[in-house]
C-alpha cells in the first residue's frame, strides 16, 4: 500500500478579507476532491487572508498510480488563474517502510 501527499503554498489574487479567502479556497477544495477523488483541505495560512497552504493526499495499490494522480493535482492547482502557485511539496510513503 502506498501513502501520498501534496502541500500547496498559494498565494491569492485580489483578496482583501478572509470571507474572500474562503470563496476562493472553498470551490478549490470542491473540485480537487469532485475530480481527483483525493483527501484535501486548508492546512494552514488560516488568519491570513492573501496566502493559503493546501494539502491532499490518498492512499493506492501502486507507486506509479499514486505519482500520476499526485502529479494530475498538481499540474491543475498550478493551472487556476485565480491564484499563484508559489511551492508545492510531494511525499509517498509505503506501509512498509
């Protein structure tokens, strides 16, 4: 079994509140979770209202299943217009290890 994850530091457009934030991070999250069928959620930047660290993580059969679905997130986060990807950050783990 293996265990992956992906950590997103973004950094928001014109944001001026964190009500903003959330109209902004919310439908994110949605359609990460709609489309990739993966664990994700606001990790962090939760008072600031211009930056956001995102994660998502799931759990597969294979490496190599796991890397590409990682790898789909990825590429689709850093892709929306409506924020910049400043770092992203990936791990995989095996039970074993």
């Amino acid at each position: 079994m293996w265990i992956g994850w992906i950590e997103f530091d973004i950094l928001l457009g014109d944001v001026q509140s964190l009500k903003e934030k959330r109209s902004v991070i919310r439908p994110l999250l949605a359609e990460v979770k709609r489309r990739f069928d993966v664990s994700v959620a606001e990790v962090g930047g939760h008072e600031q209202y211009r930056r956001s660290q995102v994660g998502a993580g799931l759990v597969a059969a294979d490496r190599a299943h796991l890397m590409e679905v990682l790898t789909a997130v990825e590429r689709f986060v850093a892709n929306r217009p409506e924020f910049e990807l400043l770092s992203s950050r990936q791990r995989e783990l095996h039970s074993e290890d």
